[in-house]
C-alpha cells in the first residue's frame, strides 16, 4: 500500500495555522480576566463546570453562562478576523 505524504509540514498549511492560533490567543485576550479564567480552565485544563466553580468561586451556573457568553465574542471576533482577510485576499492586500 502505498501512503501519501502528509501536508503537514507544507509552508502553506503552517501558515494558515500560526494565522489560527495568534487569531484565537486575540480573541482569547480580548476576554476580561474572568472571562479568560473560565476558557482556559475549561479547554487547557480540562476542567468540568463544577471544578471550576470550586476553582472562581462561582456557582456552576455563572460558569456556564461565562463560557458560553465568551466563546460567542470570541466566535464573533474570528468571524471578523476571517471577513478581513478574505477581504484582504480578495483586494491582493499581502499585508494581513
């Protein structure tokens, strides 16, 4: 069987990736603190609600609503990132 070179390593793709990820840490850091606190306990730490709700001081149920409310901006924020550099493309702006 023959297996096809991974693109994993192309230029192109690394990139795209570094573009997603500084992308993410702006959303991220456009967050207030607690905001912050609850993404990156959530998805770095793996945390559930009710860990982290003994981690803030929070009740379950804020925790739910802050993570929810702060991935929506952040949603909202790589949206208008992409809307940018599509545009940017579009136009043959290289500075994106």
């Amino acid at each position: 069987m023959i297996e096809l070179a991974s693109d994993e390593g192309d230029p192109a793709n690394i990139s795209e990736r570094n573009e997603d990820k500084a992308g993410i840490l702006q959303a991220l850091n456009s967050l207030n603190r607690k905001e912050q606190e609850v993404v990156r306990l959530k998805f770095l730490h793996k945390l559930s609600y009710k860990e982290i709700a003994e981690l803030t001081g929070l009740k379950t149920g804020n925790v739910g609503f802050i993570l929810h409310s702060s991935l929506e901006k952040m949603r909202q924020i790589l949206q208008e990132q992409a809307a940018v550099r599509k545009s940017n493309t579009l136009s043959g702006d290289p500075c994106v």
